[in-house]
C-alpha cells in the first residue's frame, strides 16, 4: 500500500467524524453578559477598549488576537490571522512584511477590515476602514517594544515567498536569532507598521436565545460617530 491508498483509507473517516462532531458542539454554553445600550460611550474606541478589558479579566485567551481581511488588485479576498498591535486615536495598529501577500494587497487596495472573536463572552468586534503604513521610524519603534522572538522573525523576513524546505527555514531562523541577541536594535527594513482608520466599528453581544445585540458606529464626514442598532 502506497501513501495515496493510505490517506484515501484514512480521510473519509475523519471527514464523516469531523461532519458529524460539528453537528454536537455547543456555541456559548455559558453566561453571557448583558450589552447595556444606554451606557455606550459616543466613541468606540472606548467601547473596544473597555470590551478588551472585559474579556481578558474573564479568561479569553489571546484577546489581541484577530482576523484580518484584504483583497488583492483583482478584487479576490483574502484573509489571515494575526495580533493587535495598539488602538488609539489614529486607529487599530498591526504589523508585517511590506513584501508579503497582505503587505502587498495593501499597497494595492489600502483598505481592510479586522475581526475580534471572544466566545468567553460572546462577543465579536468588527472593525472596517483606510489602512495607511506608518513611517520607517514608527515602524522600528513598534518592533522594538515586541520581544526578541518579534525582532528575529522579522530579521527572517521573506513572508509569503515559497520555501525550498523547512531545513532552509530552521537554518534562517537560528541566524536571525543570533542576530537579534547581538543587536537588538537591529533594523528589519521591511517590517512595516499599520494603521486602519476606522470608518466603522460594529459591536456583537451574543444571545442563548439568539436575540443578539449589534451595535453599529460609522464615521461621519465631520469625523464624529453615529450609531445604529442593527438586526441580528
């Protein structure tokens, strides 16, 4: 028996477990936390912030973690996973490769939106706006607050090219490492902070009887904020 007749004995089991399991898992078998509508701020930064507080000090792991959605100059989606850098009044902060596919789309199509999922309360941010590249200095600036595992993954560089075999990677990575321990201000020119002006915010607070409650903030031209409460 070859590899082939190996896996094509193997999968269709895991597929048909898989399909069935998925049809037994339970979404927010927890309590939830009520959404007091008449107690959010003007802002939704605040709003996020406060939401992120909640979250982390009940447990969520990884909170900082998000979606990220682009597309590139075809007008294909694409999406990936990676980490909040900061949110404040210019916007919601990440960071990666100028190069790489997302760092690409960007360049292209300057426009993006993130998600937050923490299912400890059943709660989601969705976040749509502008993304802009911070200077090269801001960029350094960011990276220099991360830890060294940050620095030597940017000292690799490279993101999204093809890779020969992961030797090659392993053999990279440990010279990036030594690099970053002996310079620890070591400049990464391609790593680029971004920044995406938020244009509009929305905030979900799942329901057990699924009478969930969205929150809608959208910018207007005079650059205040507006809210609507959407159907779920």
């Amino acid at each position: 028996m070859d590899a082939s007749d190996s896996d094509s004995d193997t999968r269709p089991d895991d597929i048909t477990h898989g399909r069935a399991l998925l049809r037994t898992l339970r979404v927010w078998d927890t309590d939830l936390p009520p959404f007091d509508l008449a107690a959010a701020p003007a802002d939704p930064l605040a709003l996020f912030w406060q939401w992120f507080v909640d979250v982390a000090e009940a447990g969520q792991v990884e909170p900082h973690t998000m979606t990220l959605a682009t597309a590139d100059e075809s007008g294909r989606p694409d999406v990936r996973t990676l980490m909040l850098h900061d949110a404040d009044a210019e916007g919601w902060h990440f960071g990666s490769h100028s190069g790489s596919t997302k760092g690409r789309q960007l360049a292209a199509r300057p426009e993006a939106a993130l998600g937050f999922y923490w299912p400890v309360q059943g709660r989601q941010v969705r976040v749509r706006g502008r993304v802009t590249a911070a200077s090269a200095a801001e960029s350094r600036a960011d990276l220099a607050r991360r830890s060294p595992g940050a620095l030597a993954s940017a000292l690799v560089g490279r993101q999204s090219e093809v890779l020969p075999s992961y030797g090659d990677l392993v053999a990279a990575s440990q010279a990036a490492w030594e690099h970053a321990q002996a310079e620890p201000d070591a400049p990464a020119p391609s790593w680029t902070l971004y920044v995406l002006e938020a244009e509009e915010v929305e905030f979900f607070q799942g329901d057990a009887r699924r009478r969930h409650v969205r929150l809608r903030y959208r910018r207007g031209t005079d650059g205040t904020w507006g809210k609507d409460l959407l159907w779920p």
